[in-house]
DNA sequence: TTGTAAGCGTTATCAC
DNA sequence: GTGATAACGCTTACAA
C-alpha cells in the first residue's frame, strides 16, 4: 500500500512551503500562476487526494448532511433522500444515511452518531415524538435540524413536509361524496396520526359515524399487512369503501378483494397514499394520495442551506414550518370514473 | 449557539490533563476508577460529544464505508444498502450512500469523493465496466473495494455478488422444457450483460435460433418501460414466453397483456427477476428469479471487514469473488403449475 | 495513576 | 508572492 500524498510531499518535490502548496491548489490568485500550474501539475502526477478529514477539523465543517429515516425500503422516503443527495451534491455536501427501523431508541443513537461526525445538518423521518427533547436540544446547539413530517402540533424544529391530515382529508371527502357513508381505513399506527385525523374529521364534518371495527391498524406498509388488513376489516361482510395510508397497503388489500371475488371498484372502493407507479400500474389503477415531491425536496433542501448559514441567529427564531399540499390522482378504483 | 464542549473543558473543570480525560471516556483501566467516573459524569452534565473528525485524524480511520450505488429507487439495491448499513453499525461504522445516476463520470467523481473523505472502504454496484482502471487503481492503494456485480470476466476488484449468468439461465430454461420455443427478452442494456449471456447460453445449448426482434431493451427497471417492450415486443403478434430482466419490466408487460386482452399465462408466459413483493401481489402472480439477500450481505459485510484488517497483504492477492446462487421462485405466470 | 509533548494534514494569520 | 507558525480536537508515546 503506497503511502498517501500530503501537500507536504508536493511542496518538498517542489521546494515550496505547504502554505504555498495549499492556496495553489485552490486557485487562490495569491499565488504566482507560474507556481500554481506547477503545483497542480505536481499534484496531479502524484496522485493527490485531498485529506477532507483534516480540512473539515480545521475549517469546523464537514459538508456532510445526516439523512434518518425509518426505513430505506418506504419508496417515498428513500425517493426523497435520492433527490435531496442529489441536490446537495450540488452545493458540495454528501450524504449519510441511517436508517432507525421505527426505533425510539435507534434514532437517538443516529442523532448522536451524526452529531459526533460533526455533520452540518440533518434530515430527519422522525419515527414519532418521543425524541422531541433531544431534537429540540440539538436545534437550541445550533445544529439545524430539519424534519420531514409535521402537522397540527407544534413542531419541535424547522420543518418540511406533506400536509397527511389534508391528504387523508381530501381522499376521505372524495369517498364520502361519492356516496359512501362507511369507509373503512388501514393505518399505519402511530407514524400515521395525521393522517388519521384527517379522515376522522370528514366523519366529523359530515357527521358519519365513527366506528372502531372500520379501522385497521398495521405494523409497516406493505402488500401482506394490506392483505391481513382487508381481511380483518371485512370479516363481517365487505366494508364498500376504504382509505389506507400507502399504495402497498391498498395494493395488498386489492389482492384480497380479487380472490373473494369482490370487484374493485364495483363492490368496494379503493383510495392508497403515495401514487407509487405499482399504482397507477396495478390490476384496477389505484386512486391515490400525490404531492410534488420536487417541490418537496428543492424547499427542504433550501431551507437547510438558510439554517446553516443563520446558524446563531436560526436559535432565537421560532421553528419554520414549510407544507407541501397534496392532491387527489383520480383513477378507476374509487369508482369515480 | 453554545461553544461546542471539548475534553479540555471537561480536564479544566475537574483540574485534570486532557490526556487523562481522553482515557477515562474510553474506560481505561490506567486510570483510577474514581477519577474515571468522575469524568464521565461531568462529560455527561456538560453534554459532551467527542469529536470523531479529530478522532480519525489521528488514527487514520474513519469508521465510514462509502455505499455507491446507481440509484436508490432501485429497491433490490437499497435493500442491500439498508441490510448493510445496520450490519456495518453494529460494528461501529457508518454509511456514506452516493448514486451515480447510472453515469460513468458521476460514478468518477463518487469514488473520488469517498476516497478524499478517508473512507475505510467502499461498496460498489458498478454501472458498468468503464471505471476498471480507477478501481484498479484504488484496490492497489490499499483501499478495500468491493463490487457487487460480476460474472464471467475477470474482476477488477473483490466482489460479491449474485450469478445473473445462472439466474437467467435457469428462468430460460424453465421456459424452454414448458416447451416454448420462441422466448423473448427485455434486458436493461450494458448492466444487463451477464443475464443476457445466460438467456443466449439456452438457445445455444437447446438450438434455438437466437432472434434479434426477440429482444426489447429499455433504458431503466420500470413498469412503463416493461409496459412499452411488450408493445415493441408484441408488435407482430403475441410472443408466446418473455423473460424480463426485473420484475417491474415484466409487471409492466402484464399490463400491457391484460389491455390486449391477453391472458398470463395461457397465452404469455412471464418471467421477472428480483421477486419482489410486488410479483407475489400481482394479478397473476409473477415467477421471479430469487436469491438469499442475507447471504450476499452477510458475505459482503464480512468480506469487507477481513480487507480491512489485512489491509497491506490485499494488494498482491488475487481479488477475491464471492458468488450466490440464484433460485426460480415458481408462480403462476409462467404457466407451470 | 497522571501529566507532558508530539503529531495527524489541513487552513488561517501574519510577517517578510 | 511566499513562508513561518499556530491552531483545529483528539490519541499516543513516553516521562514523572
């Protein structure tokens, strides 16, 4: 294993001093152009790697955004992480990921991780609220911190996301016009309460009435927990229309229908979150919950970049809230077309 | 924002030297246990969290692994980052995720970023066989680089990876003695090579003629682009058996059946790659080529870590290559059962 | 058991 | 224009 190349080895070769050999290498217009061609040239045939460790100790930045989220496999969130990579990748930042599996407690620990690396600022998935304490902590440091969900309650930090209450709203209301006055909802349990709110107050705006037993609670989004949702939820009979909080729930819960012989939408109405393209490819196109997530992605990016460069005045500020405002992408599984 | 806290804020505190600061968090046993606890405690009141830039400064370690893959919407590849990226934490490292868009220059610029950020290793599911020289280069340097493709050729690197060339083999097969003679193929492209050996191996080993109308290519795994190969690929009548190179392209293919009212399997058999959840969920559930994730993870985590250690001998060794075994996960679309 | 001093590879400050 | 010198926050000899 050849040794690593310093400015040092290229200023020895040169007979320079490493201050010289450090501001030719950034173009710095100090430096002779004579001198700087040469110094690149140097370091161009001997390999030279720039050592972004030392740099960062000495400059107090890392270039470096901590990205947490539950899961790299919720297409919506890891879609959101690969745009936003992109984008800071732009402005010269990298990414590192960690992932909390819905964990409290991993969480925390990741915060604490990314923290240690010294990163410049992190996206957060939060898995829930009951790191709150500690989110606040580290935006009250100084370290901007920008969540990825939000809703009705105050926010704990800055804040971008996708207004779920008014999603669920939306698709709830939709149902309802259509004439369904039971509509059942699968949900993913905590992590979905906005979203479940949402569909409460339509039953409270146009005073349907709630009942536990249209409810289906799961434990992650996917085909299978769709699958045993429905057939909880229609144990007693189908329910005619039904919300669930992702594509793959709704998806699942379609499988289901299909092999009792149920249609979709004929016999029961289909709405998913998300507008994943299994969506609008599935057996029935799936009606579905859509939001812009380049506007997403571009404004919680930016956001980012206004914190890191207010970082003492951002303390004092009340936490910025950004919703984004989903639609409805209307297709046959409703029954509205 | 409050000045961050230093072990010399803890050593000035309790009138000690850093150094014994320094020992007593990573619990050495040099140091008085009564000192030791006393330092730990003051670190934990003033909110104390070490510097691990300045810590790989000096030990010339990072604990980062660098993860490149093409994008992270690919869901077996994020699947394998997000499987590795709790495997590598329990080992005390961190994951630095870059995605190359599928392009040579970016994939470039990610190695270079990652070995400039002093990564102890670096995954890489290469877009394909330009950067050979680079990786050389990188494995020679003593960097441990391993890829997580491979095949027939020789590799530039360590690798993991699953036998594509077996996978593809086999699914053609599998069609072949259900007796269809005329198989088409919807391949990605370059990144596509070794499944496309496997599928032409068949028609060579069985005389079959190989025909080029036979073969769809698509620029990326979607369910429009497997949709759009259908209609390319069945432009002239129905192809009686297609194999898919991912299980989107095939799902997308069944769409396009299912419009024309062509039944899977009675009139078109289909074969996807991958076995997603999404192929177990489908209309007609899809027969997929499958492999053991946990074992290419399991294998590669490990295969990185004894790199690590032997750091220096790794350079005169030949590279080592690590592959799984694919298997045919049966259903109902290709019409065997 | 604790302290002193050197060093990791850069950048920043200030002379010359 | 270029060069000393200090600093970033930590670890690691080695000394006391």
């Amino acid at each position: 294993m050849s040794k690593r190349i310093r400015q040092e080895d290229i200023a020895k070769e040169l007979g320079l001093s490493i201050n010289t050999v450090s501001l030719a290498l950034k173009n710095s217009s100090r430096i002779n152009e004579e001198t700087r061609s040469k110094v690149q040239q140097v370091a161009k045939a001997l390999n030279y790697i720039p050592n972004s460790i030392a740099r960062s100790l000495v400059q107090k930045k890392t270039d470096v955004i901590g990205f947490i989220l539950p899961k790299m496999t919720n297409p919506v969130q890891i879609e959101t992480a690969q745009q936003m990579e992109r984008k800071l990748l732009t402005s010269g930042y990298n990414m590192m990921l960690m992932t909390t599996d819905s964990d409290k407690n991993y969480e925390s620990q990741a915060l604490d991780i990314l923290l240690s690396r010294q990163v410049d600022g992190i996206f957060l998935f939060p898995t829930n609220k009951h790191n709150q304490d500690k989110i606040k902590s580290i935006r009250s440091a100084g370290i901007p911190l920008v969540l990825l969900s939000g809703g009705r309650y105050k926010p704990s930090s800055d804040a971008v996301y996708m207004n779920q209450f008014s999603g669920a709203y939306q698709a709830t209301e939709h149902l309802a016009k259509l004439g369904y006055r039971e509509i059942g909802f699968i949900t993913g349990g905590a992590a979905n309460v906005e979203k479940f709110d949402g569909y409460q107050a339509v039953l409270r705006d146009r005073q349907l009435e709630f009942r536990e037993e249209l409810v289906a609670r799961v434990s992650h989004f996917s085909y299978e927990q769709g699958y045993k949702a429905a057939s909880k939820l229609m144990a007693n009979g189908p329910v005619r229309a039904v919300l669930a909080s992702s594509d793959y729930l709704a998806l699942g819960a379609l499988r289901w229908c299909r092999e009792r012989g149920l249609r979709v939408p004929e016999d029961v109405a289909l709405i998913g979150f998300d507008d994943l393209e299994a969506a609008e490819y599935a057996e029935v196109p799936l009606t579905s919950v859509t939001y812009k997530g380049e506007e997403l992605t571009t404004k919680a990016v930016s956001l980012m970049f206004r914190l890191i460069e207010e970082q003492e005045r951002m303390t004092s500020k009340e936490p910025e809230c950004i919703e984004i405002n989903p639609t409805l992408s209307i297709r046959k599984s409703c029954g509205a077309i």
